[in-house]
C-alpha cells in the first residue's frame, strides 16, 4: 500500500510540474521596461534605412522616423538581418507619433523611436514589403 501511495504522490509531483513548464511559455510576452504614457504608441511594422532616410510602415501607414541615437541603435541592430541595402525589417517599438511641420520636407507623419522591443527579419513572401531598385522579373516598358 506504502508503494501504491508513494508512486501515485510521484505521479502526481511529474504531473503538475510538467503543467507549470507549460504554462511559463504560454505566459511568455514582451514587455516594455517603461509604462507608455498617455503620448506614446507600441507599434509593429516594417523598418527600412536607405540613402539617409528612416521609414517605418504598418499595415495603413508610412511613417518618417525622426532621427536620434534610437535610430542610430535600430539601425546598427537591423544590419545582420539584411540581405541588400533596401531590405526591411520587422521591428516592435515604443514611439512618440507627431505630424510634420509645415515648412519641412519628408512624410506627411512621423515617429520618434522611444525603445526598440524587437527587431527581426521581415517575411520576403510579404506583398505589402516596399522593395526599391531593379525587378530581374520586370518587364521593360
């Protein structure tokens, strides 16, 4: 009887901590190391550094991205992940939205970058990916 409790009381012990490794994963999120404030977005989207202009696009919007060492470090950090100079990347970021000032130049909307959440590759499969240069595919007209 003393055996039958014992290997039940270890069944028991496997049981619930295999559940509890479970669980961790499925509690597993980004967190940002500050609070947004009632002025800042946390937005996903493509990034892409070209020719000394910064933008980032979401699924509805193009975005300038106003320049600052957050810049600096996103783009240090996108470089790996490119294969040509126009590659996008897919990036996570606390930012400041804010429109252009008349008298400037450049997008229409802009974003400052506040922290860099994620950074990885962007699907090539995408067909919402803005790709500059030649198409070997293009027909010429």
């Amino acid at each position: 009887m003393k055996k039958i409790i014992s290997l039940l009381a270890i069944v028991i012990v496997l049981v619930s901590c295999k559940s509890d490794k479970k669980n961790e994963v499925e509690n597993e999120v980004e967190t940002i190391e500050t609070p947004l404030t009632s002025d800042e977005s946390l937005v996903s989207g493509n990034f892409m550094y070209y020719a000394d202009a910064a933008v980032f696009q979401t699924k509805s919007e193009l975005f300038g991205v106003v320049e600052n060492q957050m810049l600096q470090d996103l783009i240090i950090q996108s470089e790996p992940l490119k294969t040509d100079a126009t590659d996008e990347v897919k990036v996570t970021l606390r930012v400041k939205k804010s429109k252009k000032p008349e008298n400037e130049e450049g997008w229409d909307n802009r974003i400052e970058i506040l922290e860099i959440i994620k950074v990885s590759m962007a699907d090539p499969n995408d067909n919402n990916i803005i790709k500059l240069g030649k198409d070997s595919n293009a027909k010429n007209q």
